[in-house]
C-alpha cells in the first residue's frame, strides 16, 4: 500500500483503482462533491453497477461512451463503470455548440450517452439522429438505473493496451481529433518514476486535491486517476470558481492543486485572496499554456507553496516534462517547461527531421511511455504526428546544454515578417508584465511590404493601472525588452478573450477577421 499511495505506479487500468482501494481502505474518501462524499467501497461497487447496466445494454468491448455533463460525483463513477466494462470514455466538453456535439458523437461512432439534466433534451434530439446510440441515461435519474443493476465486478482480464479514452483536441483549429489512449497512459509516467525512485510531488493516501479541470480534458483525466490511484480525496467542482477554491483549499486542508494559468490569475484577483488560509497546500502544479513570470511571483508570494510546471499534450497522455520545485529556485530556469521524466525521452528536430544543436529553435518531440495509440479513423494524421514512436508536438522550443527544454511558440503561431521568425510568446510575456495588462494576446496579420505584421491584443485590469493604460506607453516598454522587429506595429484594447476549456486563448478565432478572404494563413 505504501508503494501506492505514494507513488501510483501499481495499477495498470483504471478500473483497479476503485476495485483495490475499496478493498485495502474501503472507507476513506475517494470523492467529494458537494455535502456527499463517496468512500472508495462505495466507488467500487457502483462503478460495477454502472459496468454491468453497459454490458446488459449490448456494449462490448472498446464501445464508445460519451459523457457530456459538467463534472460531479457521478461523472467520476461513470469513468470507472466505463473503465471495468472495457468500454471507451469520449469526455465532450459542455460548452461546444450542437452542431460541435453531433460531430463528435457521429465521429466516434457514440453507442451510448450519458447526459446531466441541464443537457438531457439536447441528447435525446441528437442521438435520435443516430441509430448507433441505444441507451441515452440523464445522470439526474442515475440513482434508479443503477438500482436495476448488479453490483458484482465484471472483473474483465486486466489488459493495459486496452483503449481507455477517446478525447478531442480542443480544436482551434479545424474538427477535432479523437486522441485513442490506452490504460497504460495514465500510469505509464507515474511507473517509470516509481521504478527510478523518484517521489516526484510525494502523492500520499492522505492527501486532497480539487479536481476543477475538466474530465473531458486530459489535463483534468489524468489529475484525477493520478490522485485516486495514490488513493487521495478529490473534491468535485462542475466548473472552475475562484471563489470556491478560497472556500474548500482551507475546509478540506487541500493540500496539492492542479490549474491552468488563467485559472490561477482568477485565484489571486477574487477578493479576498491574501487572507486566505492557505497552510495546508503544499504544491500547486500548473500547465497548459505560458505563464507571466509576474504571474509566478504572485503565486509564489501568496499561496507560499511548491510551485511544479508540467508540460505534455492529449497525444502524449498529459506530462511529459516537468520543471520541479527546486528548478524554480533558479530565475535563469523559470522561463523553462522543464526537463523530461524518467522514462521520457525528447528531441528537437529541424525541418528534415534531424536533431538539433543546443539552444536552436526547432520542433519539439517527445517519446513516452504513455504515447496515443491513434487517431480515431484518420491514420494519415497519426503517422504525421506518431513516428517511430516519437510525438512531434507542433511547438518551437531549443534545449539548453543541461537538458530543460524552453517552448517558444507552437509552430503555426510563428509570425515571419520582413524575414524574421517571431514567436508570440515572447512578446505576450513582456505584455503581460506591465502593469495594467491583465492578459495579452499576440498574432501575425497581413501585411502588404513586410508579409506579416505583430498586433497585440490586450485585456486591462480592473484597476487604476488599468483605466491609465497608454498604447504608447505599453509599445515604449516592449522596446526596452525586445528586439525592434519584434515589438508590435498595432496594439488593441480588448474584453476578456476567449479560451478554450482548457484555458488555452482561441488564437484561431482571433486571428480569423484579418484574414478573411484569403486563400492561406500566411502572407
């Protein structure tokens, strides 16, 4: 029990984590949601439930399952009923249009859909249109279905490579991709650092956490099997509240929490933020998108906690680099993503693919044991991404002669005016540390002489720095940080941009007016 709770790296499925901890420790805390907490017995023996009422519904192994709900106790359940049926969660994120919905559960050939109550008439009218989908289930009435069902484990042979979960990219641009990863992703990385005797953050049974990222992404998946496979309390939230996390960090002595960068930008500015209790955290890991140096400071100066970067995507089932607690301690390496786990291997190549120097900028690419096996359906795009067993991510980034990869950009936000490669990042960063701008957003539009031009987008805070903001003050300091080509030629004032449901700014989306019209993206 030792080596689990603290490492994780004793499973090989998800659906023993349930079954083994509701055996060795049936009654602590698994889930809290709410005033109803869920002990892992409990968990364990309605996950069976929720497996056996699929197997009577006619789902065989590896039948897609959507779930379109905001996060709960239920959803957490359904996971785990899922994972021990052999079936395959497809988490659709809540927020997508219909007509985003219909895509995803027609591409993934959806055999049966799990809805809340909020989103119940919406499933019912789109799996009309689909003869495939034979069971629609609100949540709101999951207690009477699994009433019906038998509590017995289906208890299927244990089978690693067996396909888990089926998640979308987020799909700026362009349909989503169905990321197929087997049950070894979300404990693959956790293993090989167990084998290395690497304790990583020190996951133990007594730990809690808020699972506030959602299960729909693989950021918030792989959060949660890693913190109930330790066989540590997750506290539910149906969707990120700054406010609540100033509640439940002190109520529940949550001690280690997992946010994007945007979300940790809510937690400091909701009022009240420095009188918060904040002892018993211990780690706050973050990831997802770049984080202002300015940004960390705060973080570290409030919360007064381990702060841990990790760095991966869907394709390589979540993490692969980290920057550890004692690598911030260095100011030279707060600008870094980190360096790989053990396990994980990484290169950065040119355009024909060969590795290159130290501090070159090129493709970042990575080979874990936690890889995607597939695209659902689309074997042309897993061989470009997938080769040889190597993720090519799609980001610039350069490695230092100590091995910490640094992310410049990813490779289609590249901005390449009158000849020079720009990478946005840079610019956002220096942006985002003036006082007054809340966040930034950086894009290459047309531009007749030059091909590309740099525009700015800017959100001000709400403060006086922010009413007293200047265009031409804010381009004076990007000229004292930066190269002249790569100041902005533009800078606009902007609301709140939007975000993907993992926090990442919808670039695509911003960019599309400028280039309206035009047969490429570039110029």
């Amino acid at each position: 029990m030792e080596d689990l709770g603290q490492h994780s790296g004793g499973f090989e499925e998800v659906a023993s984590i349930p079954r083994i901890h509701g055996r060795l420790a049936p009654e602590s805390a698994a889930l809290t949601f709410g005033d109803k907490t869920t002990t892992f017995s409990q968990l364990d023996t309605q996950s069976n439930q929720i497996a056996n009422g699929l197997i009577k519904a006619g789902l065989g192994i590896g039948a897609r399952v959507a779930v379109l709900a905001m996060d709960s106790d239920d959803v957490f359940k359904l996971l785990f009923g899922i994972a021990k049926a052999g079936c395959v969660f497809t988490g659709i994120n809540w927020r997508l249009a219909p007509a985003e919905i219909r895509y995803i559960l027609e591409n993934g050939e959806v055999e049966a859909l799990f809805v809340d109550g909020d989103r119940h008439e919406l499933g019912l009218e789109l799996a009309s249109e689909m003869p495939a989908i034979g069971l629609v289930q609100s949540l709101d009435d999951l207690d009477n279905w699994l009433a019906t069902q038998c509590t017995g484990d289906p208890d299927l042979p244990e089978d690693p490579e067996r396909i888990f979960a089926q998640l979308y990219t987020s799909g700026t641009t362009g349909n989503p991709k169905g990321v197929r990863l087997a049950n070894r992703s979300f404990f693959a990385v956790v293993k090989s650092m167990a084998a290395a005797g690497d304790p990583w953050i020190g996951w133990r049974p007594e730990d809690c956490t808020l699972f506030n990222i959602p299960s729909f992404h693989i950021g918030g998946l792989w959060w949660a099997m890693t913190t109930l496979a330790a066989g540590a309390r997750g506290v539910v939230l149906p969707l990120f509240d700054a406010r609540l996390v100033h509640e439940l960090v002190p109520q529940f002595g949550v001690s280690k929490v997992c946010m994007v960068p945007a979300m940790i930008q809510m937690t400091l500015d909701e009022k009240g933020a420095e009188t918060v209790d904040w002892a018993s955290l211990k780690h706050l890991v973050y990831g997802g998108a770049p984080i202002p140096q300015v940004l960390l400071e705060r973080a570290w100066e409030t919360l007064d906690c381990e702060l841990v970067q990790i760095y991966g995507l869907t394709e390589t089932g979540n993490t692969a680099v980290c920057l550890r607690a004692e690598d911030h301690r260095h100011p030279g390496l707060l600008s870094a993503a980190g360096r790989p786990y053990p396990g994980v291997e990484l290169k950065v190549i040119d355009s024909s693919g060969k590795p290159v120097p130290a501090h070159t900028i090129g493709e970042v690419c990575l080979r874990s044991p936690a890889n995607m096996v597939e695209y659902w359906r689309m074997p042309e795009a897993t061989a470009a991404t997938l080769r040889d067993g190597w993720v090519h991510t799609g980001d610039a980034g350069y490695v230092d002669e100590s091995g910490f990869l640094f992310i410049c950009d990813r490779i289609k936000d590249m901005v390449i005016s009158a000849g020079e490669n720009i990478y946005p990042a840079e610019i956002e960063s220096v942006l985002a540390s003036f006082p007054g701008v809340r966040e930034a957003a950086v894009l290459g539009i047309p531009h007749e002489r030059w091909g590309e031009q740099v525009l700015a987008l800017v959100v001000k805070t709400e403060d006086e720095a922010g009413a007293n903001l200047r265009k031409r003050v804010l381009l004076d300091h990007c000229r004292g940080a930066l190269a002249d080509f790569k100041v902005p030629t533009r800078v606009e004032f902007r609301p709140p941009l939007p975000r993907t449901a993992s926090g990442k700014i919808k670039k695509a989306e911003l960019r599309a007016p400028y280039w309206e019209g035009r047969s490429r993206q570039v110029n």
